[in-house]
C-alpha cells in the first residue's frame, strides 16, 4: 500500500515547476539527439514521473550527448504501441497491461510487432509509483458509493488508456449491465471540466495521486467526492487482475473534496519499459542517474515520495533491460 505525506498541492506544484525550469536540464541544446518517454496525459502521475525522470537525465545531457523528452500519449496502450512501433524509446505503463502485451493478450491478441515478436520485445526498466483506480463523482446527483452509479453518465476515458480498459471490468464486477449506464470516452484531461460542466456525473481514473484533474475537479462549484471499493469487490478485483493490490487515496491532496480521510481502492505498479535493442549504455546511465540522485528524484512529485530503491528493481511483468540489470547488480540491488 502507498502512503503519502501530506503536501499542500497546489503549492507544490507551482514550486515544482518553477525549480524545474531553473535546473541545468533547461540548458540542453536542443540540436542533440534526443529519446522521447511517451506518458500517458498531461494532468496524470505517469507524465509528471517521465518529466521527473527527463530531469535527471538531462543534467548530464552534455556529458551523454543526448536528452530525454516526455511526451503526452492517450495512456499505457497508446505508449505500449509507440515503443513497438519505434516513435519513442520509453513508456510508461500499468503494469497489467504491459503483460497482456508481453504475452499477446488484449488489444495484442493476434498482433506481431518489429520482427513479428509483438510485446516479447519490450524489457523493463524501472518500476515506479502506484496508480489507483479511482471514480470521481457530483454530489449533486446523489451518488455516495458505486451502485449509485445506475443511470447516470460515467466518463471512462478514451480507447487506448488503462482507465478505458479497467472501466468495463469494474462495472461488471460491480454489477453493472452495459444499459444501466450512459458512458461517455472524454480523455481524462478533460474530464473534470465535462464534470464541472454537468456534461458528466463521474469519471473512471487509473491514476496516481496527488493529481492534476481529480485536484481541479474538487476545486469547482459542482462539489465532488471520491467513491470507496468495498472489501468484497476489492477481493474481486484481485482474483480478476492478480496485479492489482490494495490502495489507499489520501483526500489531504484535495481540500475541496466532500469527505475527509482515505479512499479505499486497488492500484496497478506504472513501469518505465523499452525495448530490447534500446542501446544499453543508454538505459544503464538513465538508471544510474535516477538511482544515484534517488532524494532529488523523489522530490520532484509527491507520489514518488514511497518508493524505495529496492522497490523499483521489482518487475515480474517483464524481463530487465540488460542496461537496468547491469546497474542493479552493480549498486548491489539485484539483477
């Protein structure tokens, strides 16, 4: 389970990215050659971490002669097909589903990649910060807990994200037949506005906290709350994904929620991954520079305040890039 401290937010994050673009990263040229970390959207943990990671990377981009850049994607599945296809070198993505893909399972079933191999390409790098399984629901239409949900409009973002693809599961398993609601597939960047616009009653989120989009959809007039997962459905959710485990949403991150204290929900472990033929010198020197500046990366986003460096040397979904695997053994963690 990860535990948080409690930050003030919005204070975070303006400091956050007034410090980031004060830091050596901004001095790269931008003529070298640069890799690019595709992240999920721009309100989301993922895409906040990718920069985090980029910032690290970046303060010896002269030294390496390259740079690292994040860029937004429509989620893990979205970032999954980029680093096959080859238009970014790293993603990040749930852990789930980056073994569905490693095993050719779900939007993979079928599908061979570069060299036909599909997902077996893909090697992880490291793994990172929980993303919780979180709906984000209008006090105004009287919903207090998830079967409140029949017959309202749900948002479950847009194909090609884990929030879209774990939205149709947990309706199931929570007793929802496909009528009982009105589904829309807003990106989840939009979707507290659609919200606060009463164009939506509640959105679907895979997502680490604190959060952009859950902190402005608490912030409007509409006033919101976040929906607990009981225990049986929990227990469910387990049996279903076997990845998934316990969570807990601290509401301290968003003052203007209904209700005060912890969600309880399930999350899924974001991975950094590549793929195989990534040089490993590279993936060894990104490795390096997140482990061995492991206090300033941390600071740079109050989900990754839990982890641990043990902790990001723990993937089962994948193999270990060979880079990875060398700094691991090499800083005595493994690999």
């Amino acid at each position: 389970m990860t535990k948080h401290p409690r930050y003030h937010f919005s204070r975070w994050f303006s400091l956050a990215s007034v410090l980031m673009l004060l830091t050596p990263a901004a001095l790269c040229a931008f003529t070298q050659p640069s890799l690019s970390i595709s992240s999920g959207n721009q309100t989301g943990a993922a895409y906040a971490v990718a920069n985090a990671i980029t910032k690290i990377f970046n303060r010896k981009c002269g030294e390496y002669g390259m740079r690292l850049a994040a860029v937004p994607s429509q989620g893990s599945v979205a970032d999954i097909d980029s680093v096959l296809e080859g238009t970014a070198a790293f993603g990040i993505a749930q852990s789930a589903i980056l073994q569905q893909a490693a095993l050719a399972l779900g939007p993979w079933q079928g599908k061979g990649g570069k060299g036909g191999k599909g997902g077996k390409e893909l090697r992880a790098v490291l793994s990172l910060h929980a993303e919780s399984l979180t709906v984000v629901a209008a006090q105004d239409r009287s919903i207090r807990k998830l079967a409140d949900l029949k017959g309202k409009r749900v948002n479950i973002g847009e194909p090609g994200s884990g929030d879209y693809q774990y939205a149709s599961v947990l309706m199931e398993l929570a007793g929802f037949a496909p009528s009982d609601l009105t589904l829309t597939t807003y990106p989840v960047s939009l979707a507290s506005e659609a919200l606060q616009k009463n164009e939506i009653d509640a959105y679907l989120y895979l997502v680490g906290h604190p959060n952009l989009s859950v902190l402005e959809a608490s912030s409007g007039e509409r006033k919101v709350s976040l929906l607990p997962m009981g225990a049986p459905l929990i227990a469910k959710l387990a049996a279903r994904a076997p990845l998934f485990d316990p969570e807990r949403i601290p509401t301290t991150f968003y003052p203007g929620l209904v209700e005060n204290g912890e969600i309880t929900t399930v999350g899924l472990r974001a991975i950094l991954f590549t793929r195989a033929d990534t040089d490993e010198d590279t993936v060894y020197r990104l490795v390096k520079e997140v482990l061995a500046n492991f206090a300033l990366f941390q600071r740079q986003h109050p989900v990754l305040d839990g982890l641990t460096p043990r902790a990001v040397t723990e993937v089962t979904v994948l193999p270990l890039h060979p880079g990875a695997a060398r700094y691991f053994r090499e800083a005595g963690l493994g690999g």
